[in-house]
C-alpha cells in the first residue's frame, strides 16, 4: 500500500550545461539526508545526439513545451554512479532513479547492479524509469526506437526474475536462458520498487499493472494530477492491476519571495490539494546552496513546513 503519510522528496542536479566539478553534489545529499527529506532522485541520459527539439514532441515522449537544459555537450553523471556515491555518505534518505531509461542497460547487469545498491544502502533504493523521447541514444546502443516500449518491459521482466527466483529460467524472443543464479538479492521484499513515469495511456497503465510500485506523472498528467489520477487508477484496474496500492508523485512548484529566494510557506501551501488528489511523494525543485550547511538549513526550514502543511508528525 501507498505511505500512509506522504513524503517529500528533491532532485540533485547531476548535470551541467558546463564542464565542473561535483564536490557539492554529496554535500547537498548529506544535507537532505540530516534535514529529513524522505528520497533523493537523479536523472539519465548515456549519451546525446544534436536533435535536442524532440525534447518538446509529446509524440516521441517528449513533453510540450519543453526544452532539454544543457545541450549535446553538457555534462550528465551516470545516475547509479551517483546513487552509490550517495548512499556511502547518507544513512536514512531513500535514493531514486527519476528516470532511469533502463532498455538502454543490459537486464542482466542492471538487476545485478540495483540488488548491489539495495544491499548496500540497506534496503534504501526505488528505480524510475521510463522510455525516453531521443531516438540518437536508442540507435547509439545499438536498439530499436520504436520497440522501446518492450524492451522497457523486457528489461523489467528480467530484474523481477533474477530479484526473486534462486535459479531463473527466462524464453522470449529478446533473451533465453535456464537456471541461472543472480545474487545477493536485494533486502527489500518483492524486490526494488519500480515507480513507472509516463502519461495516461493503456501502454503506462499496462506497465504499472505488471511492475510498478509508483507512478511518475508525465506532460498533461504531471501539469493536472487531479484530473489524471482518476483516468490512471482506472485503467490500471482495467489491466488486471491494483490502482490503490500505487505510490503517486507529484510535482510541487517551488516559489520565490521578492527577493528570489525560497518563498516555504507559499511552495508548502500547495502541498495538501496535491495529497487530495492521491499524490504520496511531493518532489519540491529547489535550487540547493552549494555549502552543505546552507544547504541543511534551507531543506530543514523545507521539511518542518511541509510536514505541518501535510499534518504530519515525523
């Protein structure tokens, strides 16, 4: 079932328009994870071809309106690069994938990498994913755009199996074998939770019928959770799921004050409409100092006025 209470979670900014160093991006983890924010998330992207305006075509996965924010040449740390670095330097914050384009890695290795993650961080790991809107990356690793729908779910196939069978056996069209053994298996039971991002449609609902743990809204759905979630829930029942035991997530705009900084009372203000509507997990986009205590102070002012909006005790 969905937390009870809902959580508050932020986006470290691994990525750059530029080249630089990242010493502050652990000291903004340890930050959140002493403040209490409840999961940290990082994005994906293995490689960028120069076609960046598909960014805005909700077509091809891309959202209107968008626009991809550091161009060809920017620097984006692999996510589970930086989860691990994370999690050796944090005790208690969940840590996220949001989202991880996960047909882009071997099933194989990436089940033996997020059980290696869920075991080192003590049962602390949720993997996003979702299939991404640039044909240059499918094609750069040698896989077919169009089918990028299976070879999402192929992939999570695989990492379901291995995370739960001691000798799995697997036969399809993308990938046969027989008695094969993938250990340690991760601490979580069931497995790391798979939150599944995309938009109302029968191909999402399908995917979060089957794998998912939460849902990370996309485009129309992400702009108008109240009007989307219904429409989901139903079609998530319609494939054989169970739309209330999902975990939603939710965007909560951060507003500034005249001054441009961090306006907490009016980003927190927005925060119990959204738990209405069914979200769990309220990611607010805050820009974090790069000074780690800085940082801490800002995110525990954050926490303390998030917890009271939402009427919650810890």
């Amino acid at each position: 079932m969905p937390a009870v209470e809902p959580l508050l979670s932020i986006q470290l900014r691994s990525f750059s328009a530029e080249p630089r160093s990242w010493g502050h991006l652990l000291a903004q983890a340890r930050a959140a994870d002493r403040a209490g924010i409840d999961r940290i998330v990082v994005s994906d992207h293995v490689v960028y071809g120069e076609n960046l305006e598909a960014y805005a075509r909700p077509e091809v996965g891309g959202t209107e309106g968008g626009r991809q924010p550091t161009g060809p040449d920017g620097e984006w740390l692999e996510p589970m690069t930086v989860l691990s670095a994370v999690c050796g330097c944090t005790s208690r914050v969940r840590l996220g994938t949001a989202v991880l384009l996960a047909a882009l890695r071997r099933p194989v290795v990436l089940a033996k990498a997020t059980a290696t993650l869920d075991v080192l961080s003590g049962g602390r790991l949720d993997l996003g994913v979702g299939v991404g809107w640039q044909r240059e990356e499918y094609e750069a690793a040698g896989l077919d755009f169009e089918g990028r729908g299976r070879l999402l779910d192929h992939t999570l196939e695989v990492c379901q199996l291995l995370w739960s069978e001691q000798a799995a056996d697997y036969d399809t069209a993308e990938l046969r074998f027989s008695a094969i053994h993938c250990m340690p298996k991760p601490v979580q039971a069931g497995g790391v939770p798979i939150w599944v991002s995309g938009t109302v449609n029968a191909r999402v609902a399908a995917r979060l019928a089957r794998f998912g743990r939460g849902w990370i809204p996309w485009g129309p759905a992400a702009r108008d959770l109240a009007s989307a979630l219904p429409v989901l829930r139903d079609a998530v029942a319609a494939a054989g799921g169970d739309p209330l035991a999902l975990d939603v997530q939710a965007n909560l705009p951060a507003l500034r004050d005249s001054d441009g900084r961090l306006d907490v009372a009016a980003t927190v203000a927005g925060a119990p409409a959204l738990v209405r509507a069914g979200a769990t997990d309220l990611r607010v986009p805050v820009a974090l100092p790069e000074e780690e205590a800085a940082a801490e102070d800002l995110l525990t002012g954050l926490v303390g006025a998030f917890r009271e909006a939402v009427g919650r005790s810890a």
